[in-house]
C-alpha cells in the first residue's frame, strides 16, 4: 500500500544517494565507458549502492530493476510491482559540472508508475508524487508545494518545448515544425518531465532512444500533476516488460 510513510522513505533514500554524489561532484573523479559507450563515474555506483540497501530495508519488499545492475533484475513480483532506479540521471551533465542531473526511484505498478522521487541534489530540489497523495516540489528550504501542468496553451501562445541538453535528435525538426510556434528549453535528466509536472513547460518531444529508468520516476509526478507521457500512437508509455528496458519515442504532454 502506497502512504506518506513510504513516499517519505524513498525520498530520504533519493537523498542520501544525493549527498553521496555530491561528495564526489565536489572533487577530481575518473570517468569510465560502460559497453554502450555511456560513461560511468564513482558516483553512479555510489549511489546505486546506497539506494540498493535503502530499498532492501523498507518493509515493502520488492524486486529492485537499477540502470547499473540491470542482470540482477529478478523480475516483476506477483502483483506486477518493482522498483525502477537511476542512481544518477545525465551523467553526461554530471561530468560537465552544469547541476542538472538527478536521483530517480519509481515504483511500478502493472506497467504504470504509481511512486515517483526524482532529487536534483546540486541544485537541492525533489520533486515528489504517488498515487492518492499527489505531486510536490520541495526546494532547498524544505518547503513543500503542490504542482500542476500548465494546461494546453491558447492559439496565439508560444509553445514551450523542453529539449534535451545533451542528445540532440535528427527526427525533432521535423516534429517541431507541425507543432508551431515555440521557444527551446535545454534541460539536462529527467528534470525534463519535471518542468512539464510544474508548469514551466508545455511538451517534451523524446525522439530518441532512453531507457525505462531514465523516466518511470518522472513519470509518476507527471501523471500526478495532471500530464501524459505517451508513445507516438498516444498510448501511454508503459514499463510492463522490464526486460526489453528501452522506451520507444514518446511525448510529455502538459495538458
């Protein structure tokens, strides 16, 4: 059962997997290439780690999908449940030191995230959200507000479309061009999906490859702010074949 206790507890998670990354964001650190040329720093393992005990010890026990231990995935448990994790989302935006990377735990429920914390620890903000209790944004003081989409723009508005920092995509201009008018948002991780839920942003063209960690935690605020994130053929995006692990095109709608 999803309450307030639990989103507390897989926030506080997120948190100390934070404050571990940044231990290493503060100093000299040494890059690796994983086999799909991705890079890999001591922070990811870190907080993988980190997050891996934290959710062995919450009472809800669950099988445990994690970007940097993909083969221990034992899959999905008789409720169609398990816990989705990216110890550190945009590595690429870690190692170029600009603060947009995150933490992102989900909990999946029958393909669809029903949990979501997504932390940004450098620039100390959490977006928070589950089934029943909502969606927030906490900031550096702590303080916690109730987030929303923005609502689909009148006509004469100019579309604000988030894009990715680091993966430009060849199919995106086209896809621009039928939507109309628009300004560029670059942003870094799922901190994408995140200006969606806060209403910052319209839509979130991903025409390009991620994985089902890159967005199960962002998804869950979205869905919980009142937005969408589905495939190209308006089906919302789902997470029940955790074995295939990468997401087809989507789209973050706010509205």
């Amino acid at each position: 059962m999803i309450d307030q206790t639990l989103l507390n507890d897989v926030e506080q998670i997120a948190r100390n997997a934070g404050s571990a990354i940044m231990k290493v964001y503060a100093r000299e650190f040494s890059v690796e290439e994983k086999e799909d040329k991705s890079p890999l720093t001591e922070a990811d393992k870190a907080a993988h780690e980190i997050i891996m005990r934290g959710l062995e010890s919450l009472s809800l026990q669950l099988p445990i999908l994690s970007e940097e231990d993909a083969e221990a995935f034992t899959g999905v448990d008789s409720d169609g449940r398990y816990w989705l994790v990216d110890p550190l989302d945009g590595t690429k935006e870690f190692i170029k030191r600009n603060g947009e990377f995150t933490v992102n735990i989900a909990l999946i429920e029958n393909g669809k995230p029903v949990l979501g914390v997504v932390t940004a620890p450098a620039l100390d903000v959490a977006y928070v959200a589950a089934e029943g209790i909502g969606a927030f944004k906490i900031d550096a003081d702590g303080q916690r507000e109730a987030i929303q989409v923005a609502g689909q723009p009148d006509p004469q508005t100019i579309w604000r479309v988030v894009g990715s920092r680091s993966h430009p995509s060849p199919d995106l201009a086209e896809w621009l061009e039928q939507l109309g008018e628009h300004e560029m948002l670059p942003m870094g991780s799922s901190l994408k999906l995140c200006l969606i839920a806060e209403g910052k942003a319209d839509v979130y063209p991903r025409l390009g490859p991620t994985c089902l960690w890159d967005t199960g935690a962002a998804h869950a605020v979205v869905i919980q702010a009142g937005g969408r994130v589905e495939t190209l053929e308006s089906v919302p995006l789902s997470y029940a074949t955790p074995s295939e692990k990468l997401n087809p095109y989507f789209i973050v709608w706010g509205h």
